[in-house]
C-alpha cells in the first residue's frame, strides 16, 4: 500500500484533539513524522503515548509567534526538516448573536478568536515558510463552511472563519510557486471546540453518542466524524496534489449545497 506522506515532516496546530488529532494519525498512517502543536499538555502527552517516536509533542499557544518558532525548531531537530504546516487550532464565538453579545464582552470576544482563528494561522505560516521554502512544501489550513456562508456562528465567528479563507488565497498567491496553500472546509462535527472564554454559554458537551442521536443535518444523512476529513488534508499535502493550490475541499456531507435556516427574528435594543 502506498504511503501518500511518506518521509514528510508536518506541524499540526491543535493536534491533541478533534480534528486536529485526526489530522496527526492519518498523517502518521500515511509514512509522516508530525510535530502535533496544542495547548493541553496532558492530551498531548497521553496522545505521544499512543503513537511513538513518529510523533513529537510540543505544548504551546498559537497566539505566539515565539511558541510557533519553537514548533518549527522542534520539527527540524528531531526529524531534519519540515514539508507541511497544518494551521487547525481554534475557538469558536458560543453561536452569541449581536444582541446576544454582551457590551462588557464584545471586544475581548473577537480577541480572543481572531487572535486563535485568524493571528494563529498567520503567525504558524510566518514561522514555517523558510523551511517549507526549503522543501517546496505546502501549507493546509482549517476552514469550515462557516468561510462561505452564514449561520455556522455568531457574527465574531463567521466573521473570523471568512478571514481565514481570505488569508489561505492571498498565501497562496503570494508563497507560490514555492509553497503550495489550500484549505479543507468541515461542518458538523463533534469535537470538543471550546468557546472564547467571555462568550461561553452553558451547554452540553459534544460526544458521538450525542451525535448518533441527533439528525444530521446535511443532504447524506451522516453524522460526521473527526477522522471523515483526515484524508483531503492527506491529499492535499501529498504530492500528488503538485497542481493545487488556492483550493478549499468542502467536507461537509453537502451542507454547502442547501440553505440555512432563516436568521432569527432581531430583538430590538433597549435604550
């Protein structure tokens, strides 16, 4: 069986759950040695425990340009170099509409999720692009279907997810012909994506028991799973995606293709 990664060297930002750790396990399947980058240090060492000598753990925050570094430099010194940057961490806004945003919370509520969503992809591509450079490698960043259309979130989250697709085509446009970027854009998925902290409503947790019961809301029918995305980011950090760039694969069941439910009815400000 082929080995679409084979001798690659990836950095995965939130690595240790989700998705992200979906991402880091297929990469490894497929002949990789990744640098899983979260901020849960525990997950990340239960994680290192499971896995082996082909993953190498590094416990950081994305908001920091010196953190990323460090990522960088650890893929470098334990496996000589580095082929793939996947930008996936990230928060969302808790689904706060405008009137549900709280005036003594907007601000630090679009902070902390620009500076997670949108500074953290950014700043995860300033550190790796001079060792991609080297490798002629290639950049994959999460997207979601929240990059495209309305109703995903609240206006903090689309907002930031609009950005991260905005950012993904410039960076395309700007690292080629050296380094590939594109994007993989999920829905639905039951993950344990955390809130900003001063946009966190009560709510239950996300669990594929929860998801089982619930209707899924996508033309297939399917209740998507973390690992049902793992493998356009595989293609697209293969080379056998040597043509692509500027590119976003919708992994979403269809939910693209049919409309959202209608905004709810604004409630009207109090003077």
């Amino acid at each position: 069986m082929a080995e679409w990664l084979k001798n690659k060297v990836a950095i995965v930002t939130g690595g240790g759950s989700g998705i992200g750790k979906a991402i880091v396990e297929s990469f490894i399947q497929e002949g990789a040695k990744v640098v899983a980058f979260d901020i849960v240090e525990q997950r990340l060492k239960e994680f290192k425990s499971q896995i082996g000598d082909d993953l190498a753990i590094y416990k950081g925050d994305v908001r920091s340009l010196d953190d990323n570094k460090k990522a960088v430099d650890l893929a470098v010194s334990q496996f000589g170099k580095l082929d793939v940057f996947v930008g996936n961490a990230g928060i969302h806004d808790g689904n706060r509409t405008l009137d549900q945003l709280e005036d003594d919370k907007i601000v630090s509520g679009f902070e902390d999720v620009f500076q997670i969503d949108v500074l953290g992809y950014l700043l995860g591509v300033k550190a790796s692009v001079p060792y991609l450079r080297k490798t002629k490698g290639n950049i994959v960043l999460t997207l979601s279907t929240s990059s495209f259309y309305t109703g995903g979130g609240g206006p903090i989250y689309v907002a930031a997810k609009h950005a991260t697709l905005g950012l993904m085509r410039e960076l395309a446009y700007e690292l080629a012909p050296d380094i590939r970027v594109n994007g993989v854009a999920p829905a639905g998925t039951a993950t344990n994506l955390a809130s900003a902290p001063a946009l966190t409503r009560p709510r239950p947790a996300a669990t594929d028991n929860t998801m089982q019961q619930r209707r899924p809301n996508n033309p297939l029918q399917v209740n998507i799973q973390s690992e049902d995305h793992a493998a356009s980011y595989v293609l697209l950090a293969s080379d056998r995606s040597r043509a692509t760039t500027g590119a976003v694969i919708n992994t979403d069941a269809g939910r693209g293709i049919v409309g959202r439910q209608p905004a709810p009815a604004a409630t009207a400000s109090q003077p």
